[in-house]
C-alpha cells in the first residue's frame, strides 16, 4: 500500500480509530504486508478488542481509573489513582491504557489542580454511588493487545459513572 493510499484509508475509515494509531506503524504494518486487506484486518481486529474491554469494564461492580465521577451537579472528572486506604483522586488531565479482561491504568496528572475546590474528605470509595450511566473516555491499548514501539492506539469507549455523594 503507498503512503497516499494509507492517508485515504486512514481519512475515509468510519469509526475514527484509524486515526488513533501511530502513523508508522501503520505504514510499516500496511505497506511490508503489502495491503489493504492488512489494515481492514487490523482495524477490525482491534475494534473487537475495544469493545470487549468497553463490555468488561462495564461489568465491574467497584470504581476503577477511568471512570467518571460526578462530583457536583453536572461537573465530572475521572478516577485518576484509588488509594490501598479507600481514597481516591480525580482529574481530567490523564491517560488511561486499558487491556484484556477490562483492566484500566491512569497515568499522568492524577491530581488536577482545576479541581482544588472538591473537599478532600469527600474522596472516599464509599462515598460513590453507582448510577446506570455511561460516559465517553479517551483511553489506549496496544494494537491486537501486543505491547511494543508504536504500537499505542487512542480511541473512545464507554466508561461507568459515579455520583459523589
């Protein structure tokens, strides 16, 4: 596949994954392998992986990084580090990576410093309560699940949300 070739198939791709990926490795990837049929494969590949890991997430009954917190009316922010004594951080200035078997890291700003006026004491797991809705989250994983250079590819799943009580 040539290199205008792969920007077409990058542009016209309709979930907006395609433009999550590194575009070298998509290059490498495409073009050694000769095809179109390669990226097709890769893409779909990786869209079933999202979605299994957007579907165990969901069934986590506990928070986990990632997740949403409404934490006064209509403001939210995402877990950014759950602490081993039942606390918890919140910030919207994080990577989150996620991975098989609905696991989610946040990385990054775990303490945002826009979100200073939240009482601290208030940070408490049992101070969360589970609602049924979901949220639209950046986050990452790695390509077909295999971790390597380049490999890192962004997109948008849904995440669970919590009301701060």
């Amino acid at each position: 596949m040539t290199y205008e070739k792969l920007i077409k198939k990058i542009d016209s791709e309709k979930s907006g994954i395609a433009k999550g990926y590194d575009i070298t490795f998509l290059r490498d990837v495409c073009y050694a392998n000769n095809g179109e049929k390669v990226f097709d494969n890769l893409i779909d590949k990786d869209l079933k992986l999202f979605s299994s890991i957007e579907a165990e997430l969901l069934k986590k009954e506990e928070p986990q990084d990632g997740d949403f917190v409404e934490y006064a009316d209509n403001k939210f922010a995402r877990i950014s580090r759950i602490h081993y004594d039942g606390t918890f951080q919140l910030s919207n200035k994080i990577g989150v990576y996620v991975s098989k078997g609905g696991c989610a890291q946040a990385s990054g700003c775990t303490w945002d410093p826009d979100l200073d006026d939240i009482e601290q004491d208030r940070l408490m797991l049992n101070n969360l309560i589970s609602t049924q809705k979901t949220m639209q989250g950046h986050c990452w994983m790695f390509s077909e699940g295999n971790s390597g250079g380049r490999r890192g590819v962004y997109y948008d799943i849904q995440f669970k949300v919590w009301q701060l009580n």
